[in-house]
C-alpha cells in the first residue's frame, strides 16, 4: 500500500512524530506549508497537525477543504498534537469522520523555541514558562501499528 506522512508544524513537535512515522513505514513525508501534494498515487494517507488557538494549522485545514474529494475513498489516518483539553474530534471534517482513524498523541511546549507572543500566551493561558514534553509513546505506538499494513 503506498503512503504518505503529511504534516504542519510550528516548533517541530508534529514533525518529529511525522518523521517517526514515515522512518516506519519507510514512505513519503510532505510539509504542508511547503508543498502541494498530488494524491492520486497513495492509497493511505497519514496526516499530522497540532492545534493553535483551538484550530488546526492553516495549512491543514486548506488540504482539508481542497482535498475532501480525493481523500474519501483513502486509508486516512489523523493526528493531533494539542493537550487534553481540547476537542480534537470536533476539528475532524464531518465528511472524514467515518473513513478516518484519529489519533491525539499528546503534545510538547517547547518554550525556549517560541516567539515572543507565542511565550506570552503559554505563560498566562497554560501557566508554563518552562518546557514541557507531553507526547504519548504508548498511543505513538498504537499509531504506527494502525497504519502498518496487515499480512
Ligand atoms: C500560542 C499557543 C497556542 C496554543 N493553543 C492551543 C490550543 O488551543 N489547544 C491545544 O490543545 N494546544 C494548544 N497549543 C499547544 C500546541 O498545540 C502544542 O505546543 C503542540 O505540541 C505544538 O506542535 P507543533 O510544534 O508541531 O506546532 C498552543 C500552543 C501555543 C504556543
């Protein structure tokens, strides 16, 4: 089954569980802020986003919307890198909701990385000004064993 790992990352949290992925499946990776992908060769499709504000990362939601069509006949997988607290599920697209597999797989707040707002907002929202390393192994785990393709 050809795959393809495709994801938008601020600080590099979602990339680095992308990579780890796409090292996995030994498949292409796209940057959606820097590419456009053409889809008719994949037959899965992983996409990986955080989420900023209560959204998605621009880049994802526009692939999203273009791409609808040509995902509904796919293996889609989505995942989250956002904390708990937020309702992941409501920011999958209602046409995917039944054809994709949707995994939260927790998140990192690399303070030391942020831009100057992006620091303000985390110190007085999430109360944190240190760096915190909330991605979930075990989940990363089950993530890949979903996508793997079965014997
Ligand atoms: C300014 C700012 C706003 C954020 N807003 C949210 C949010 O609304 N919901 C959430 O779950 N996480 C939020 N986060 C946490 C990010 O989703 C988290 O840091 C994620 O791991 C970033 O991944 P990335 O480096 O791949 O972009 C926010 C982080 C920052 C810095």
């Amino acid at each position: 089954m050809k795959s393809i790992v495709l994801y938008s990352s601020k600080y590099g949290t979602t990339e680095k569980v992308a990579k780890e992925l796409a090292l996995t499946l030994q498949c292409d990776l796209k940057n959606l802020d820097e590419t456009k992908v053409s889809l008719s060769e994949y037959e899965q499709i992983i996409i990986g986003t955080s989420v900023y504000m209560g959204r998605l990362r621009k880049s994802v939601q526009k692939f999203l919307i273009q791409e609808i069509q040509a995902l509904t006949n796919k293996k889609i997988t989505i995942f989250f890198c956002c904390n708990e607290e937020t309702d992941y599920q409501a920011l999958v697209p209602t046409s995917l909701k039944n054809n994709a597999q949707v995994y939260h797989v927790g998140y990192e707040l690399l303070t030391d990385e942020m831009h100057f707002f992006d620091k303000w907002i985390t110190k007085k929202v999430a109360k944190q000004t240190e760096p915190v390393h909330a991605l979930n192994q075990q989940t990363i785990e089950q993530l890949k064993n979903h996508i793997q393709p079965k014997l």
